[in-house]
C-alpha cells in the first residue's frame, strides 16, 4: 500500500477512535454520571451530601461532598423538584453529573449541574 493511501486512512481511523471513546449511554443517549453510590450523611451548614461513590462494576472510589450548582436540576423519583438537599435523602441512591471542577480536598468537594436520587 503506498504512502499516499495509508495517510488518506489517517483521519477516518481517528474519527473511529474519537466515536468509540466517547462515554454515552446506550439506552438514555446522555454521559454517564460523574458520580454514582449511595448518600451517608448531609451536612446543613454547607447544603451538602456525601456520597460513597460507586466507579461501574461496583469499585467503591471514596466520597465526595456535592452540593447543587445554583441552576443545578434535581431529580427525586423520576421528577424534577426545586427543594435543596436535606437530610431526608440519607440512605438513597445517587447519580451526579458535575461541571469538572473538584476541590482537593479529603474528602472532595463539587458542584452538582444535575443530581439524580433514587
């Protein structure tokens, strides 16, 4: 094969790669959530949850305190509230999605954009 044709391959292999990576959900069509696990205390001074989260095939990845961006959606049971956090949602099930940014701290602490309790 010459050189010309392995290089006009180049970028098609590339854009096989980059569909490939990309981290969607099959059945929801939507990122897969930053954070997943289950929620162990609240912290009211700050609005926060701690989360025990939960990397996929269960690998626990230690918590993370999150609390809601200010145009942050929460979803409790399948719809969308305008609540805040509250000590309520102890012992539920979570999924966040973040905008990236995580203090370094221990534990971690972020902003949720959308947080999901089941």
């Amino acid at each position: 094969m010459s050189i010309l044709r392995r290089l006009s391959l180049f970028p098609f292999i590339l854009l096989l790669l980059t569909l490939g990576c990309t981290e969607k959900s099959e059945e929801q069509g939507e990122e897969k959530p930053h954070v997943r696990g289950m929620i162990t205390d609240f912290e009211e001074e700050k609005g926060q949850v701690l989360i025990e989260n939960k990397e996929d095939g269960g690998v626990e990845s230690g918590p993370i305190w999150i609390s809601l961006n200010t145009d942050a959606e929460l979803i409790i049971e399948g719809e969308t509230v305008t609540v805040s956090l509250d000590e309520t949602l102890v012992g539920r099930g979570a999924e966040v999605w973040i905008n990236g940014i995580i203090a370094q701290s221990y534990p971690p602490q972020t902003k949720a954009v959308k947080m999901v309790i089941h």
